[in-house]
C-alpha cells in the first residue's frame, strides 16, 4: 500500500500489512504474561527503564549495522522526545499503576477502547472523517473482548480503587492514541521509522529515569528467570520487534485500522492464559471471539481515505 500525493492511500491490505498486522498482534498479545511477571520487587517506573533502555539500545545497535540515519537536527529530537513522552514512556507507567486497581480483563477492555478512540482523535484533529465501517467494526469488536473475560471481569479487586484504576487507564489510552497520531504525522514527514523509534526509546527512558529518581525508587533487577526472561521478552520482542512493526503499519494503513490491534490481541493472551493461567472457556467467551474476528475484517476491509 502506498500514500498518494494527495494523502489517500488505495483500500486494499497487502500481504506485507498483513504480515506487520499478525506480528504485533501476536508479539504484543503474548506480552501481557511477562509483563505480570514483572509486577512484585522491581518498581514499574525502573522495570519500564530496563525495557525501554534495552530495546532502545538493540535498535540503535541495528541502525548502526545497517549504516541508518542516527543524526537529526535539534527540531527533529524535540519530536522524538514528545513521541518519547507518550508512546514509550508515560502511557506505559499508567497502564502499570491502573493495574494495581483492575483486574487483568478489565485493563484489557478499557485498552481495547484504543480502537475507537484512535479514528475519534484522529477526525478531531482534521486527520480525515470517521469512517463508519470502522467505528462500527472496533465497537463490535470492544464488545467481543467484554465478552471474552465474562462477568467476573466487572469485579473489581479493592472497589474504592476502581475508578482511579480506570482514569489511570484511560490517560494510558490517552498518551498512547496521541503518540499513535504523532508517528503518523512525523512519518509524513519522512522520518525513519528505525531512527525515531531509537531516539523516542531513549527520550522515553529518560523521562522515567527522572520519574523514579523524583519518587525516590531503587534502580534494582530481580535476578531470576522469571524477570530477567520478562525484561528480554519485552525489551527486544515487545519493544524493539512490535513498535517498529506497530508504526510502520500506522504509515502504511493508518492510525485507525492499526489501532485495531488492540482489539485483537487479547485473543493471543486469552490462549496462553488458558495453557498457563488455566482460564476456563465459556459460552460467553466463544461468542466474544466470533465478535472479534468479525470486527476485524469489517475494519480491515475498509475503505479509507487519508491518514486517519
């Protein structure tokens, strides 16, 4: 797929999207487990500066193989540093404190919600019309992840948290669809994908330095494998591998139809916690997949102009 002059870009996937498409859904999908593994002795602010620094690092380690571009003029870093601060930084550390609110399934729906919020935002921001086809695919779809987690998703551990979990959630979704709009935006640009992702990691890294510092937390490691084998699963698979697949989809197939992941993966988190976690299947869930893949070929089979 490629953008025209005019900013449309033709209707039809191809096989390359399809392929970015499945390995963000997958990656990203199979890394709610070891982010959980994560949560205990280390701080979330200090364990997403381990993430962060290492899949920074991996990614500007292969800039410098492949001989990519890794200097940018001061205007081009104070971009990198914002997409830093929404997409690698601060949407991530609310997501880890709503977690401490919200049940996992809960998380899930509301970061679902990035599917219609996604194509909203983008609209409001002269980004192109809402599509139809697309809202009604990601609330068919929002519905049939609700489904798949069940009633017992509803029931809150620690009721008073519970609405700040889902503001906490909420600014998470927040940061992350404006980080979404910002890539698109400095791809237009003709910035690398590589190159941005390298600096913005960076950017991000340090802005959570700063925060963990400011609350006075240790800069530890839980040495053991259950941790350490989170950390390298994220940081190089999650971080390094699915942002630059995620983002380069957002320049070839839009902020909208990409956002869709969000949707979907939970499926591939629902069948590892059936092997790991021992989620049980329900009438209910059964329905909730059917929704789910339903929504994502209305979204994906979408018409669409412009960037949104």
């Amino acid at each position: 797929m490629k953008a025209q002059p005019n900013g449309a870009m033709t209707a039809g996937m191809t096989t390359a999207d399809y392929a970015l498409y499945a390995t963000t859904v997958i990656i990203w999908g199979a890394s709610w487990l070891p982010l959980r593994l994560q949560l205990g002795v280390v701080s979330p602010e200090v364990s997403a500066v381990w993430r962060f620094l290492l899949g920074g690092l991996i990614v500007f380690g292969w800039l410098i193989v492949v001989k990519g571009k890794v200097r940018f003029p001061l205007a081009d870093h104070a971009r990198f540093a914002l997409l830093g601060l929404t997409m690698f930084s601060f949407n991530f550390l609310s997501a880890y404190y709503a977690g401490f609110h919200l049940n996992g399934g809960l998380l899930a729906i509301l970061f679902s919600l990035m599917a219609v919020v996604n194509p909203i935002y983008a609209a409001l921001l002269g980004r192109g019309g809402l599509n139809p086809r697309i809202i009604a695919g990601a609330v068919i779809g929002v519905v049939g992840v609700a489904l798949l987690f069940g009633p017992k998703v509803f029931v809150a551990d620690g009721q008073a948290g519970t609405l700040t979990g889902v503001l906490l959630m909420l600014l998470s979704i927040l940061f992350f669809s404006t980080g979404n709009m910002l890539s698109a935006a400095f791809q237009g640009r003709g910035l690398p994908v590589l190159s941005a992702n390298a600096w913005s990691m960076l950017y991000g890294t340090l802005f959570l330095t700063l925060f963990a510092l400011a609350r006075g937390e240790a800069f530890i490691i839980e040495w053991t494998p259950k941790y350490v084998l989170s950390i390298l699963w994220l940081a190089v698979a999650g971080t390094a591998i699915g942002f630059f697949a995620y983002v380069t989809l957002i320049g070839r197939i839009g902020t909208a139809r990409t956002a869709y992941i969000t949707v979907v993966m939970p499926l591939v988190a629902l069948i590892l916690s059936t092997f790991f976690e021992g989620y049980v299947w329900t009438i209910y869930a059964f329905f909730g997949v059917a929704l789910v893949l339903i929504g994502n070929a209305i979204v994906l089979s979408a018409p669409r102009q412009g960037q949104a």
